[in-house]
C-alpha cells in the first residue's frame, strides 16, 4: 500500500526513529550507556587508528593460503579453494561454501529466518510478517500487543528501515512508511513487514564458525560529552574526524549537518555541560556512522550459546553472523536473537573502533576443511 492522504512519510518515519535512539542514548539507564559505564578507563574519543583496510574477500584469502589452500578463480565473482587437488570450499561475494542451498534459501528473508529461530525455540522477539500492502490488519496486531514494538523491512537493507520502541500510532504509520521503502519483493520471497515487540538491549553482532562464536562486536551510536566549554558543532567535528582515522568506518561518515543535529535535539553552537553525553549519529550501524566495541571476551556463555543455537536453526549454515539484543553483559541477563545471515563482513570484527581485533577468516578455513573430510 503506497502513503496515504495524511499519513506520515517514510522521511517522518526516519526523523522518528532517529530521534527515539537520541532520547534513548540520554537516559543513564539505557542498556548501550551502561555498556559504556562498564569500560570506564576507555578513551572513547581516541579510537583505534586503521590507516588501511583489506575487505572481507582479502582477509578470507589471506587466511587460505596461510593454511595452504589454493585459491581457484572460476569466475563471475565465485572462486574455489583445493588442497592437494581436491576441492574443500569456496566463496561467492560474501557467501562461503559453509551455507547449503536450503540455508541461503531460509536466509532469503528476516520473515524466514525469525520462523526458523521460533521453530528451533530459540529465545526471539514475539512477531508476526505481514504483506507488504496489510497495513490495517498490522495496525491491528500493534493494537494487539499493547506494548512498544519494532518494525523492520523483512529484506536486509542494514537497518535503514528499522525503527525501534515504537509506541503510539502515528509513530506505527511512519514506521510502516519507512520500511515499505525498502520491502520489495525478489524472487521466491514475498515482500513483509515484521512487527514485533521491542526489546532493550545492547546491539551484538557476533560471528560464529561452526560451535564457537569467533567475534562479538558491540554497536553503539557515535557519541560526544560535553566539557563545559566547546559547541556541540566542536565536538561532533572532533568525534568523526578521530572515527575517520579508522578506514573502515570511514567508509560511512555520519552526517553532523545543523539540520542532522536539530533531527537529534541538539543545537550546533550549543555549549553541553561536563560529563553530558549525546547521540550525535542517530544510529548505532557502523555502516551508518556507529561504532563498535570488541566485547569477544565478556560474552557470558549463555549468550554465546545463544548465537551459536540461532545460527544452528537455519539448516546447512555453519558460518555466518548473528545478532543479539543483550540486556547487559553478566550471565544471567535476558537476550534475544533477532536475525541471522551468512552475509555478514568480518571485516567488522578485524578493525573495531574499541577493543581487541577478531578475525574468523582463518576458522571459517578450517571449518571448511573439517567439511570437506567428512
């Protein structure tokens, strides 16, 4: 169903959304914020420096010929990896040969991979899909639930038609509006929308090569606090030129325009008291300006098993990414599983903004290996 007569536009829906993450990001109570107040001898405005950056493809063929794999060009973007003559994997874009036919075609949709996480009784957010045009009968299900909910496209678009703790109806439309933007149908799966309860939770991308979760990156907002004395405009200069010095984020600049900054309540020339602490991305997708934080090693083992028992629900994938809403980081923590894909960029995990650097390339060829001898 296209926008109707009165109804709010995708661009309301955007400024929404970007807005909620704001008003979230300034309350101390925030899952992200106590996340921060856990690493609190971090230099959060000097993150680590990366002058350059080799993509996901490089680092997983870098990876194979440390482990003695030969590569094989095959052409229109597939390559295979033998050993000995004998061919033990390959890759084409960002899928390796650890997805079978059946898991790329569960994965071919969030409405898909959130019905095998339910089937598998793996812990998600309670939703349901809708067709692209049953805006009424999801406005409905949204009454239903009385609870603030997400709304998200079901095709993987990096969260840009994502809109979180959506609590009145006039937010639900301009939610709805944003994420038919992008809900279009491709072949063999249908265009939905997924509606479904919001969970606050730290943002986790974790990478798992077969048992073992390799990589888990928190994702947090670009953020600034204040010192009493600079502009609003001073800081947020300083905190994208410190995050451009890591070339892979700086592949995504966020916008820190006046008009950027007004959509997040905040005023260019605006002087912030010490210690005030502000969203100024609007989003915690580093593909979108966010950051991330390496927490590989604090991930208690409920979550771990977690992302491993998510990325097991979807049939023949050994390998892939899977993200997590944590409510915090000790072990007894609540924590949903909210997507799964076997497209994920492990460069993400090798040049983190904070933290330590992960990189699962050299498991994913080992896991293809262990494969290909059974």
């Amino acid at each position: 169903m296209n926008a109707v007569e009165g109804a709010p536009s995708a661009d309301a829906g955007r400024r929404l959304e970007r807005r909620r993450q704001a008003e979230r990001f300034r309350d101390p109570a925030d899952p992200t914020r106590g996340l921060i107040s856990r690493f609190d001898t971090l230099e959060w405005t000097a993150p680590l420096k990366f002058p350059t950056f080799k993509s996901h493809n490089r680092l997983l063929l870098d990876a194979a010929k440390k482990s003695r794999v030969i590569k094989r060009e095959i052409g229109f973007g597939y390559r295979a990896f033998t050993r000995n003559g004998a061919v033990v994997g390959g890759f084409h874009n960002l899928t390796t040969s650890l997805t079978s036919d059946l898991g790329k075609a569960a994965l071919g949709s969030k409405a898909s991979v959130k019905a095998h996480l339910e089937t598998m009784e793996v812990a998600t957010p309670a939703g349901r899909g809708f067709a692209a045009e049953d805006r009424e009968g999801a406005l409905l299900y949204f009454r239903e639930l009385s609870a603030p909910v997400t709304v998200k496209s079901s095709v993987t678009d990096r969260g840009q038609s994502t809109s979180t703790d959506v609590r009145d109806e006039h937010s639900f439309l301009a939610a709805w509006e944003l994420a038919q933007v992008k809900t279009k149908p491709t072949a063999g799966v249908p265009a939905q929308i997924i509606v479904e309860k919001y969970f606050s939770g730290i943002s986790v991308r974790a990478y798992v090569v077969g048992e073992a979760v390799i990589g888990a990156a928190a994702r947090l907002p670009l953020f600034i606090t204040g010192d009493g004395t600079s502009s609003v405009l001073k800081l947020a200069e300083d905190a994208r030129e410190a995050r451009n010095l890591n070339s892979y984020l700086a592949q995504s600049p966020p916008d820190i325009s006046a008009e950027s900054l007004a959509e997040l309540g905040l005023k260019a020339e605006e002087v912030l008291a010490e210690g005030d602490m502000r969203n100024i991305s609007g989003t915690s997708n580093p593909g979108a300006g966010g950051m991330t934080l390496d927490i590989t090693s604090r991930l208690s083992e409920s979550h771990r098993r977690l992302a491993v028992d998510a990325l097991w629900a979807i049939p023949g994938v050994r390998a892939g990414g899977v993200d997590l809403l944590i409510s915090d980081l000790p072990n007894a923590s609540e924590a949903v599983a909210t997507d799964v894909t076997d497209t994920a960029d492990m460069s993400l995990h090798r040049y983190p903004a904070f933290g330590a650097w992960r990189t699962p390339a050299a498991d994913i060829i080992d896991q293809m290996l262990i494969s290909a001898a059974h």
